[in-house]
C-alpha cells in the first residue's frame, strides 16, 4: 500500500529543493503553495526556451509568491534584472518575503496587474490565491478590489528596457487581451514569451484564438498544448519566439 504524503514528507522534500537551489525560503509560510513552487523548481515548468546563464531582462507577470523569479534570477547571470508584477496585496507581501531571505538577487517587485491599458482594474479575489481580473469558471469571489494596470508599453518605458529576454505570463484570463491589444512596438522589444492560457468558456478567448495573434506580432510557436483541470476546464501553454 503507498503510504500518505504526509506534511512532514513535503517538508523535507521543500527543504531539499531549496538546498538544491541554494535558495532560503521558510516553509511555514511557503507550505500551501508546494505544488507551484515544485511545478516551477524540479518539473521545470517555465525551462523551455529560458535563456540560461545569460546577462537577462526578464519580466514575470502573475509573479505570485516569487517562485519563477527566483528560477530566473538563479538560471541568469548576476546583476541581471528581474520584474516581478502582482496585483495581489497578499501575494505580494510574501513575494517580498521570500525577495528579501534572498537578497542577494535583483528582482524587483510592482504591486500592478499587467493589462492592455493604464488605468485603475477590478481584481476578483478567489478562495486561492488565483485571482483574476476576468470571470474565470474556476474563481470562487470573495471579494473585488480596485488595482492598478499598467501596460507592457508602460512598462517597459518605466524601467527603461532596451529588450526583454524572456516575458513569463500566468495572469488568470488577462492574457488574451494584452496579446490581442498591445501594440506590435512594444512586442518587437520582447524575444520570448512563455505563457499560461485559461478557460473562460469563450469561443473568442481560448488557445486556439492566440496563434495567429501571437504569430502575427513575428513570434514562432515552439510549443502549444492543452492540459484539462480536475474539473473538467481546459488551460494550456503557449511558448513564442523570435527567430
């Protein structure tokens, strides 16, 4: 019979990854969030087509707890620039926590949702930490706050970016109107994207409607593929890059 995976097994295997990573990170605080923190640091969720060990300036929307970051920041050369963007009052305060026991690399952190456009956004606050700016079947509100959106273009000016190396997008459903909306300009700064799409129950709003979008900004599709959820939505990952 398997034995139950207990939390003290999660622990320790917690603390070999960080070990693994050269990574201080508390568990207490983390524990909740294991399964994203494992997806990003053993499965290698965000690996494909990183430029690693480069001089990078990467851009992390969706930042969460910090995890991709913190990938990028360990996978790229010192002294090189990382974007943390999250919307979220809560996320963020641990973002900056799990920064901060590990100091010594440079990310930086923005309380803003990435949107198509500047401007003052509703942020749905679900039962997990997923939090949404679109209706989502997944999301189950507990409440609606306003945030601040800022741009890619904004964004890009705002830290004075020549190029971005490597563009990670996981932001609940927002994803289809910053790639269908941004203008062309501001992709052409941008080398990869790697981003994460999510069922909204929309024939306009699915996977299959960012190819042609994201092809038609110059982008190569290096990868495409759906993964169903336990409750029976759809998601997937979109990767591009330049040739």
């Amino acid at each position: 019979m398997k034995r139950p995976y207990f939390l003290k097994d999660i622990k320790k295997e917690f603390n070999s990854i960080c070990s693994a990573n050269a990574l201080a990170l508390d568990f207490q605080p983390n524990k909740s969030e294991f399964q994203i923190f494992k997806n990003i640091f053993v499965d290698r969720e965000y690996a494909d087509y990183f430029p690693f060990y480069q001089s990078n300036c990467i851009i992390d929307a969706g930042a969460h707890y910090g995890y991709f970051s913190l990938f990028a920041a360990i996978n790229s050369q010192l002294g090189s620039r990382i974007i943390a963007i999250e919307p979220s009052s809560t996320n963020l305060s641990q973002l900056k926590k799990n920064i901060d026991h590990n100091s010594h690399y440079c990310i930086e952190p923005l309380q803003k949702a990435l949107t198509p456009r500047d401007g003052t956004v509703t942020l749905m606050e679900g039962r997990s930490v997923n939090h949404s700016l679109v209706a989502n079947p997944l999301l189950q509100v507990t409440r609606s706050i306003n945030v601040e959106g800022i741009s890619l273009g904004s964004l890009i000016r705002m830290y004075n970016l020549e190029k971005v190396d490597f563009l990670k997008m996981d932001i609940e459903g927002g994803e289809y109107q910053v790639v269908k909306e941004t203008p062309s300009e501001v992709f052409s700064k941008i080398q990869t994207i790697s981003l994460e799409f999510h069922d909204l129950k929309d024939p306009r709003n699915n996977g299959n409607t960012l190819i042609s979008p994201i092809i038609d900004l110059g982008y190569s599709i290096v990868k495409f593929h759906y993964e169903p959820t336990n409750l029976g939505l759809n998601y997937g990952k979109i990767i591009a890059t330049r040739p």
